[in-house]
C-alpha cells in the first residue's frame, strides 16, 4: 500500500512540472516576438571581387569594418575558381569561408568579428601565394 501512494505523489509532481514548463516556454515566445526580430538585419554588406584587378587578386585588398556581424558579398570575375577564407591574424586558424567560387558566382559570407586584425584569402591551388590575399581590420 505505501507504494502506490508513492508512486501517486510522484505522478502529480511530474504533472505539475509539465504545467510550469508549458507556461515558460508560452512566456518566452511571447516576450521574444515583442522585443526583438528573429534575425538581426545586418549593418553593412562589404563587396569584395575576386580576379577582378589581376588573375589572383582581391578587390579591394584592405577592408576595415566596425565589429559584430559582417556580411561579405564576394564575386568571382575571373576565370577559374576561388576561395574566399577568412583567417585571424596568425593566418592559420580559420573563422569561416567561402568555397566552390566559380567563374561568374557571387556568394554571401556573415561572419561576427571582434576588434583586431584578420587576413582574407584564397588557398586554392597556392593562390594566396600568388597574392590572392588581403586583411580585414575591426574596430
Ligand atoms: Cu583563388
């Protein structure tokens, strides 16, 4: 006998837990439609052309943006196909990119940057070396 009485409060909590639960998430989504859109509306779009000055370039090669989300619009006006990866200043660790940049081809990239230096390029084939390649400063 004692265990079904139990076993009984145990059910009555889980319920009562059910019903809370169900009127958070009914506040929530209240409050959150009232204050703020779902997705942030972007400040700024930077357009960047890639083989648009010389076959392995990037135009313009020096970009300065002020923090938070930063959408990139890239284009491809060359002939072949690139890459457009964003690095921090060591050059190595990756924050996002670009691939599959065919001839003719625009692509969007939003990435949110913190203050301080990264560098942009492309990899592909060894095409920053040939200097596909430029430095985005964040203030
Ligand atoms: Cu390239």
């Amino acid at each position: 006998m004692p265990r079904t009485r139990r076993r009984g409060l145990r059910a009555g909590r889980a319920i009562g837990a059910f019903a809370l639960a169900s009127l958070a998430v009914a506040a929530c989504s209240g409050s959150a439609a009232s204050t703020a859109p779902a997705t942030p509306v972007p400040s700024g779009v930077i357009a960047v052309e890639a083989a648009k000055d010389s076959a392995y370039s990037f135009t313009p090669s020096a970009i300065t943006v002020a923090a938070g989300s930063v959408t990139f619009s890239v284009k491809n006006a060359g002939n072949e196909e690139h890459e457009f990866e964003v690095f921090k200043a060591d050059g190595t660790t990756v924050v996002d990119e670009i691939e599959g940049l065919v001839p003719g081809l625009t692509k969007s990239l939003i990435v949110t940057l913190e203050p301080g230096t990264y560098q942009f390029m492309c990899k592909l084939n060894g095409h920053d070396q040939l200097g596909m390649k430029g430095t985005i400063t964040v203030n």
